[in-house]
C-alpha cells in the first residue's frame, strides 16, 4: 500500500482510521434509529416507505 493512505500515513505510523464498509451497515442503521425511523422499512432497504417521508438532514447520507 501506498504510503500517506488512510492505512499507511505518511509518517509510516499506523493509523487508527479505517475506511472500510465492513461498518456501514450498523452506522446507518443506527443513525435512522436516532433520526426517528427504522432503515428497513425504506425503500431499497427491504420496505416501502419512500425517502420524501423522512425530514431529516442526515437521511441523504443513508440513503446513498
């Protein structure tokens, strides 16, 4: 890997930061819990209810 990534800084240091999605799923989930709705019943999540729904700031970041 190349040095100065988010895994290999430039200071040959290990970094603490990961970039991976292994997390994401968890992540928006419970950012939509916090924001008062329940990620799977939105479309493209496995349910119905549509995006325009939800009023939220933060729901753009989940919905991808």
């Amino acid at each position: 890997m190349a040095r100065g990534t988010p895994s290999v800084p430039a200071t040959g240091s290990p970094s603490p930061v990961s970039w991976s999605y292994s997390g994401l799923p968890a992540f928006r989930r419970r950012l939509a819990e916090a924001e008062g709705f329940v990620l799977c019943e939105m479309s493209g999540f496995g349910g119905e209810r549509p995006w325009n729904e939800v009023s939220t700031a933060p729901y753009r970041r989940i919905r991808h």
